[in-house]
C-alpha cells in the first residue's frame, strides 16, 4: 500500500463572527446594570474612553480614522427622545417587590395538584433539591436511597416535577431541560427535538450545511429548528428571586402628553461615551513614535466600535418600544384589558429586523409608565379566540381575577363557572385552562377561597 502526502484548496462559505459584531449582540442583550459593569471595566482597559459630561460635545476624528462621518451622530442623539435627567455615574434602581423564589414557586403549584400524601413528599423533596438555575442536583438512584422509596415512585416524582412551571424545570442536564421545553412550548417540531436530542454538539459547531445532508432536510427547515431552540432558556430558574428586594432600572419612560404617549429613553440608565481629549491630542501630534501611534490607533478603534454599538443598542431600543406603545396603545389607555396578544415577528417586521434581533433587545429591560414598571416581555403576550378576535392570556387572567374579586364568599365560582361567564364575554375557554390561569396568578381553588 502506497500513501502519499498532497495539497488542496477548497472553498466553503462560513459565518464569521467578528468580535465587533460579538460585542454588538452582547451590548444589545445587557440588563442596565450589567452595561454598566462592562462599560465600566472597558472605561479602565481602554485609555481613549471616558464618560461624556452634561454638554460635553465630541470632535470628529475623520484624519485619524480614515473618515468616520458617522462620529457626528454618536455626538448628538437627540432624536431618540432621552428623557432630560441629570447623567449619573450610575444609574438611580427602582425597588420592586420581591417575587417568590424558585422552591417556593414549585410549592404553591404542588399545592394545588391533586397528589397523594407519598407522590406530594416525594415531589417537594425533589422540589428542594433544584438548584438556582432549575435543575435537579440529585439522581434518581440517590433519591432512593435518602427516601427509601421504590424507584418507580422517585420516577413518578420526578415526572410531577418536570410539569411544572417554568417549563423545563426538574432537568438533569441541558439536553434534558431543552426538551423539556420543547415538548411543552413546540411538540409539533420534531426537528428541533432531534437536533437537542442526537445532534446538540454538532449545533455548537455550527455546520448547518453539513448537518441539513445528514439529515435530509433543506438548510431553511434547518436554520428554523435552530432559531427555535435558541429561544429556548437554558437556565429556567433564574428569573425568579431570593428573599430580598428586587431593584430594577426603567429603560423606557412612556409619558401622556395631550392624549397621545411619548416615547422617551432613561438618559442615566444608558452610559454616553466620548473619545478623551488627550488622547485625540496626542494622536494628531507629529513626533509620536510609531509604536505609540500605532496603539493609540487601535485603542482608537475599539473605542470607536464601542460607541457605535452603545448608540445602535438606544437606537434598536427606542425604536422597539415606539412599536410597543403603537401596538399596545390599548393597554396603555385602558390596563390590562387592552392588552393584545403581541409576538416578536410582527415588531421586527416592522423595524426592518430579525426576531432574534428584538428578542435580544428586550431580554431584562423594562419600561415606566404610569400604571407601574413592567419588563418589555410582558408586552409580548400569547392570544386566545374571542369573538373571532385574538385577546392576550394576560387580558384573560385579569377578567378572571376581576370575576373573583366580585365573587360570592359564601358561594365562589368554580372553574367551570369561571369559563361559562368568560364564554358570555366572547372568550371561550376551557375549565383546564382557566384552572392553568387561575393557578399562575397564585389564586386557590374555589373550595379553598369558600369562607365559612
């Protein structure tokens, strides 16, 4: 047998992630308060950047650069509607109440389940042993072992478990949590279930090409499956708090003025940056060596890019919540009721962007107005049919929490009662799903609420 070495090209196409375009994602994802930490660690790596003062204009660097026009704008963004407030060095939280914790949010749905006394113990054992990302720290076999239980038991535990909400709650691993997820949110999508399943490391490769062969499907039905999953949470359990007070900064300030809604962005929740004099100086100075230039040159870069991506991110987000309060205009003038159902395809169809793009944009931001502060996910909300009309879930728990409120003590309405009088409104529900809505807003049985 004959081996011999040769030399080939090959062309591929490949998406390439730059670093810019990597700190694009990340600075439109970052809650405030974790903007603020990375701008503040950026502030002391990079020299150039300093934090723009009250009426701190910027001096356009076009020799420097090679012509970057687009510095005028970065000087003056105005148009974005900035709240006029005092900038701050950080910016001013709001406190929230506390919302439940993890532990305590799988109890109150336990509660509520028609379990026996063994199937409940089991149940809030492995309740107890979630950690703060929402999985399950403990296997099957130890479990056995510390409750002396059959296996089956543990099993059937760990199925009440992973029932509940948030979905994907109770996993084992990622690949566990992930189909959790999709069994609950997309069972249609099998594709998506079989790449978590059997192809989860070649995802992270991310050779779709390769992958749609394989798999004989087209590189669209691919690329879906996988936008699909990166909707997904990995860590289901982290949206909910410890025992203390939660404190959240407005991102958005919506104003009435004169009967309409004005749009305004939280100046102190969005750091401005400048280039520092100084240095701008130093660099346009003729005896700088070319090792000093060329250092400042790329600091300059960097600094540059920076601030570019911080001005994209107010940009994307203001234009996100002038959609939002167009959409929402409902909500705004009557509460919840006018809440409509809102999904992220229809917002970014109308920016001109992806849905990711607007799903990054309004991961942990929220926004301030006069009926409280509300995370802009909360505009998002799913539909059910009423009168040939889509009317929001969130709609639909605030007639039922209404209905209840003007209950009878003596005699509360039942599920079903509940679902009867909503059919009268237009909304037909089933008693399931008014129980699910019922049992999300922490409000017990009609049994439980009976005052004797």
């Amino acid at each position: 047998m004959v081996t011999k070495a040769d030399i080939r090209l090959e062309t591929s196409q490949k998406l390439a992630f730059r670093p810019e375009l990597q700190q694009a994602v990340a600075v439109l994802q970052f809650s405030t308060q974790e903007l603020w930490q990375y701008v503040q660690q950026q502030l002391t790596e990079n020299p150039l950047l300093e934090l723009k003062e009250e009426g701190e204009g910027g001096e356009p660097l076009e020799e420097e650069v090679g012509g970057e026009s687009w510095m005028d704008y970065l000087c003056d963004a105005s148009d974005l509607g900035f709240s006029q407030q005092e900038p701050a060095s950080s910016p001013e939280p709001v406190p929230v109440a506390p919302g439940p914790s993890l532990y305590e949010h799988l109890l109150q749905q336990l509660a509520f389940l028609p379990l026996s006394s063994n199937e409940r113990a089991v149940a809030e054992f492995l309740a107890g042993n979630v950690d703060q990302n929402g999985y399950l720290r403990l296997s099957v076999a130890e479990a056995v072992s510390l409750l002396g239980v059959p296996e089956a038991e543990v099993v059937k535990g760990l199925k009440i478990l992973q029932s509940l909400e948030p979905a994907g709650v109770g996993a084992r691993d990622l690949r566990e949590c992930l189909l959790l997820q999709l069994e609950r949110n997309h069972p249609e999508d099998r594709l998506a279930r079989l790449l978590v399943k059997e192809h989860l490391r070649e995802l992270a490769e991310e050779d779709w090409s390769e992958l749609a062969r394989k798999l004989g499907v087209s590189q669209r039905e691919l690329e879906q499956a996988v936008e699909r999953i990166r909707q997904l949470n990995p860590r289901p359990g982290m949206n909910f708090g410890s025992n203390w007070v939660e404190y959240v900064v407005p991102d958005i300030i919506v104003q009435e003025v004169e009967g309409d809604y004005e749009v305004l962005l939280n100046e102190s929740a969005c750091p401005r940056l400048v280039i520092n004099s100084t240095y701008r100086d130093l660099l346009r100075h003729p005896q700088l060596s070319v090792e000093a230039r060329a250092f400042l040159q790329q600091r300059l870069k960097q600094a540059l890019w920076l601030i570019k991506n911080l001005e994209q991110r107010r940009l994307t987000l203001y234009r996100v919540a002038v959609v939002l309060v167009e959409k929402q205009r409902g909500f705004f003038d009557q509460g919840f009721s006018g809440l409509k159902p809102l999904t992220l395809r229809e917002v970014a169809e109308e920016i001109g962007v992806h849905e990711s793009t607007v799903s990054r944009a309004i991961a942990n931001k929220y926004l301030q107005c006069s009926r409280g502060i509300f995370p802009l996910r909360f505009f998002f909300a799913s539909g059910v049919s009423s009168q040939g009309q889509e009317v929001a879930a969130q709609a639909v728990k605030w007639l039922i929490k209404q209905l209840i409120e003007k209950e009878d003590p003596a005699a509360p309405l039942s599920d079903q009662a509940i679902a009867e009088e909503l059919k009268k409104q237009g909304i037909e529900l089933s008693r399931r799903t008014v129980a699910k809505y019922r049992m999300e807003m922490g409000i017990p049985n009609a049994a439980k609420r009976k005052s004797r």
